[in-house]
C-alpha cells in the first residue's frame, strides 16, 4: 500500500516517515475539521480514495472532572472530533468508489468500563466505541457498500502516550508490533471487537470486567460499583467464579 502518515508537524512525523520509505507524511491537526477536510481532497487527488482509513489519533494529558487541568476540550476535539472528523471527511469517498475498503477506529477499554481517574479520556474513548458501532451499521446497510469498519481496542501497550516517564517497558506491556499483528490477526476474522489481551489481562478477565460494567445498569447498581468499597468483595467474587 502507498501509505500517507498524518499527525502535527514535527520529529515525530518526519521519523515515522523515514522508517517507512516510499510513504508520505501531511502535517494536519485532526481536531480542525477544515485542514482535515483538505487533507480528504489532498489525497483523493494525489492517490484515490482509501482502501484502509486508520483513525488512531490520541492525547492522554490528564483530566479531571471539573476540568482543573484545562485539558477537556483538547482531549475531546482530538480523541472523539478527531476520529469522527477523519471518517466523515474519508468514507463518503471509499464508499462510492465501490471497492472493497476498511475503516479501523481505534478505541480503549477506557471507553467501555470506564474506570475512575481520567473523565475526559473515558468521555471521549465511549464516544468513539459508540461512533465505530454506528459507522457500521451504516456500513452494511448502504446499498452496495463494500467498506466495512472495525473498533480496535488495545491492552496495556508501551508507546510514548503510556510511558509516564519510563525508558524501559514494563512486562505487563506489550509491544506496538505485538499490538499490530493482534490487529491483523483479527481482520482475517469477521470481529468487530477487536479486543486485545497483553501481558497482564487475558480475554477472559476483559469479558468479565465488562460484563460486571454492563451489570451496573442491569442491576442498578452504583456507578462504576467496581471501585465501590460496597461492591468491592462482590467483584472479587465474580472474578473468581
């Protein structure tokens, strides 16, 4: 594939692009809609529509939940805008083209249970999880349509965003290569969920921890009753059963 590398201005990009020969890079912020917009002609014109739309940009700054840090609307116009900016500018295109095409969104498990310490992040992670769902429903309901979408959603991986400051990493954390041959993998097989393991959580502790989430509303149940000293024996407990 010929591949076009996006993301701010700067080492970064221009490193990505070097250990990569023959892709291009194009300095956007995917939180201005119009410069993305742009970004959609730019590429159309220099290559086509996208086979494969890979919406992976993110920012972890902090956050708390009366927003002490300043940092809520950069993590939402990046996290959810972002992905949400990206697909609307990029897949109207794929779609008519009437080639097969693949959309993958990456998401978190932060979206999906939502734990305690960083609202923002979770806000816009369970946007994402809810735009990825709706996308292909549309998808496949488009008369036609030979694109289909996938949620991605990563364990514990070492990459700058989650180093926190370490030079070396844990070994709980897998890899990026490791995370992206999970990905592909998992595009052999019809999933949407693409839920990934690591060194420290199985499928089956993932599967059970969402559950217990989805169990909050069922039960009605205190929010994220998970970290409730109240429900804190009862989740031991269903961790174990």
């Amino acid at each position: 594939m010929r591949v076009v590398a996006v993301d701010l201005p700067g080492d970064r990009l221009d490193a990505a692009v070097a250990a990569l020969p023959g892709s291009v890079a194009m300095a956007v912020d995917v939180a201005d809609r119009a410069a993305v917009s742009r970004l959609a002609g730019t590429v159309a014109e220099r290559f086509g529509p996208p086979a494969v739309l890979v919406a992976n940009a993110g920012i972890q700054p902090g956050s708390s939940i009366f927003d002490a840090e300043g940092t809520w609307d950069r993590i939402l116009d990046v996290n959810l805008r972002g992905p949400i900016g990206c697909c609307q500018a990029f897949v109207p295109g794929m779609i008519a083209a009437g080639t097969p095409g693949l959309v993958v969104v990456t998401g978190s498990k932060q979206g999906i249970t939502t734990p305690p310490g960083d609202p923002a992040y979770n806000v816009a992670k369970a946007g994402v999880k809810v735009f990825a769902e709706a996308l292909q429903h549309e998808l496949r309901n488009t008369p036609g349509c030979a694109v289909e979408a996938r949620l991605f959603v990563p364990g514990f991986v070492f990459t700058p965003l989650t180093a926190r400051g370490r030079v070396e990493k844990p070994a709980g954390a897998w890899t990026p290569e490791e995370t992206v041959d999970f990905l592909l993998a998992a595009l052999d097989r019809p999933d949407f969920y693409v839920l990934c393991p690591d060194g420290e959580v199985d499928r089956q502790t993932d599967e059970k921890r969402i559950l217990w989430a989805a169990g909050d509303v069922v039960e009605n149940r205190p929010p994220l009753s998970r970290w409730h000293p109240d429900w804190a024996a009862a989740f031991a407990r269903w961790m174990k059963g």
